[in-house]
C-alpha cells in the first residue's frame, strides 16, 4: 500500500471524525473530573463506531446496494433525532440543575447507553465511505477503517481533554452548553445530507 493510502485514510478519518470530535468535547464539559481510563473507553467507542461503519458499508456496497441506498437517504434523519435527543435531556438537565443549585451544581456522569447511542448518531455517516471505499479489497477496507478508527480515536481523547479543562471553569453551564452543541451537530448533519 502506498503513502497516499495511508494520508487519504487519514484525512478521511479527520473528516469523519469531527462530529465525535465536538461530542467528545461535550462530554468533557459535561463530565470534567473524568479519569484517563474513563478517557480512553469514551475515545475507544468513538473510534470503535468509525471503524465498524465504513466496513458495514462497504459490505452493503458488495452484497446488499439497494438496502443501503434506502439506508443513505435516513442517515441524516437518524443522526439528528439521536443527537437531538441526547442533547435535549443534557439540556434539560443543565436547566434543572441551574434552577435547582445555582452555587454548586451537580456532575452529571455519561451512561454507557448515552455513549453507545452516540458513537452510533457520530458515525452512521460514515457507513457511506462503504461507497469511496468499494474498490478496496477486504484486506484494504479493514486497514482503512483501521486508519480512521485510530485518527477518531486520539482526536476524541484531544476533545475530552480540552472539554474537561474548560468544564472545570464552565462547570454550572456544561450541560447545557454540552446539549447545545449535541443538538447543533445533529442539525448540522441533518441539512448536509438533504
């Protein structure tokens, strides 16, 4: 494989990767005495969902198109309603709290469900690389996926970073600044794919 595979991946993975990116940032504002352990697992099931999703479309380009294309068209759907939804409860939950306590208001911790279902909402729209990638062998398409799995990953641990640096400073707003930017990530895939 040529140096150009490798750079194309690449910038494919950042690319893909600044949805989780701005999630992640989020989720570090949200939750900003999260531990580096704690860290890596977030960043890992981001990086898990880009990896899974391009080679999920590249087997519905080799095996099942007509599935998939009715599957491009609800992409941006999917994406929105589940990032508007997370956003909307850390939304209301920054609202809550705000009334509740205003001199120290509570961390809220991220759920491993609210985790999964984002990884998903971040990287549904990479099941349409399937398309850039179909002329790749298996072997190809796994190393690609594997190229923008590990570029997610460690821009996902760079946001949590900084979220959790400016969480401490933002904390009595994380949530709902958290929620917002969920919620604009989701329209904002929403209109690039009409």
């Amino acid at each position: 494989m040529s140096f150009s595979f490798y750079t194309q991946n690449a910038l494919l993975g950042v690319g893909l990767a600044m949805d989780a990116f701005s999630v992640s940032l989020a989720n570090g504002l949200r939750e900003p005495r999260m531990g580096g352990r704690r860290m890596a697992g977030v960043a890992g099931v981001y990086g898990f969902f880009q990896f899974l999703m391009p080679l999920l479309g590249w087997v519905c380009v080799h095996s099942i198109v007509s599935l998939f294309s009715f599957l491009e068209r609800a992409i941006p759907w999917i994406a929105f309603g589940l990032l508007a939804w997370i956003g909307g409860k850390m939304l209301l939950e920054g609202l809550r709290e705000g009334r509740a306590d205003r001199e120290a208001p509570a961390e809220r911790r991220l759920t491993g469900r609210d985790l999964l279902v984002q990884g998903v909402a971040t990287a549904i729209d990479a099941l349409s690389v399937g398309f850039t990638i179909e002329q790749y062998r298996f072997p190809e398409a796994l190393l690609a996926s594997g190229i923008i799995a590990a570029v997610t990953f460690c821009l996902c641990l760079l946001a949590l970073a900084i979220g959790k640096r400016l969480g401490v400073k933002l904390s009595r707003y994380a949530s709902i600044l958290g929620g917002v930017i969920l919620i604009a990530i989701g329209f904002k895939i929403f209109l690039e794919g009409l």
